[in-house]
C-alpha cells in the first residue's frame, strides 16, 4: 500500500522581503545620520559662580582689538610665544627661590564672544611650554 501523507510542510523561509526592509533601514539612517550634526549647537560660554581662588602666575590677554597681553606688557602676536615663554620661565625661577615645587599656572583672559579656535591657539601654546591654562571667568549676578 503506498499511502502518501497529504500534508507536506515546506521549510523554506523566503527572506527577499526581509532583505529589502533591511536595506532600506539601512539606507534610512546612514542619510539621517549624516545630516544631523550634534556638535554644531550655538553655546554661550558659562559664567562662574566659583569662591575658589586660582594661582595666577603669568597673566595672558586678548583685547577685543587684538592686542596681546603677557601680564600688563603689550605683545605683538609674533612674539606671544618668546615672551610667554620668558615670563613662564621668570615664575618658575621665582618658585625654585621660594622652595615652591608648583606648577605655573597662566591665566588666559579674553573676551566672550572670542572664537574657539583662538582658545585652542592658547591651549596648544600652553602644551608646548608645559603649563597650566585656566580660562579667566565672569563671576554671576546672584
């Protein structure tokens, strides 16, 4: 007797479909991903409301007509970095004397709607001469 079962399951899936969905989710979020930028987001410098006092070794200066300053003497931009230098030098003598084993601190002070990359210019002039930079803050209005 040959009895043939009548039910025969097939056990295939068919995945075109799933592929194409796939690709379009894909596509999808590469296009919205590159149009998105999360680091281009206007941000106004913070003020500080911060009682702690800073060391204030060498003082560095932006006027908004863009003079240079290294403590109070005025310096023209080809020479920030001798004079910087030379003033950083001078404040680690002075510590050697004293017996103080502290790093030079320099105080940058600018304007606030000075451009990010003049800060970087200073924080990679500060790398180079291997001190500290801390940014000159306005105190809040409580």
């Amino acid at each position: 007797m040959g009895l043939k079962k009548r039910n025969k399951f097939n056990a295939e899936f068919n995945m075109s479909s799933l592929t194409d969905i796939i690709f379009l989710l894909l596509i999808f979020f590469m296009l919205t991903s590159s149009l998105t930028s999360p680091n281009a987001q206007d941000i106004d410098r913070p003020t500080s409301n911060s009682k702690t006092p800073s060391p204030q070794n060498v003082a560095l200066s932006l006027t908004k007509e863009g003079k240079y300053f290294v403590d109070s003497d005025e310096v023209l931009e080809s020479q920030l970095l001798e004079k910087l230098s030379a003033a950083v030098a001078k404040e680690r003598a002075k510590n050697r004397e004293k017996g103080i084993e502290t790093e030079v601190t320099v105080v940058l002070n600018v304007a606030m709607d000075e451009t990010t990359g003049t800060i970087v210019k200073f924080m990679k002039m500060s790398n180079k001469l291997g001190v500290r930079l801390i940014l000159a803050t306005q105190a809040t209005k409580d």
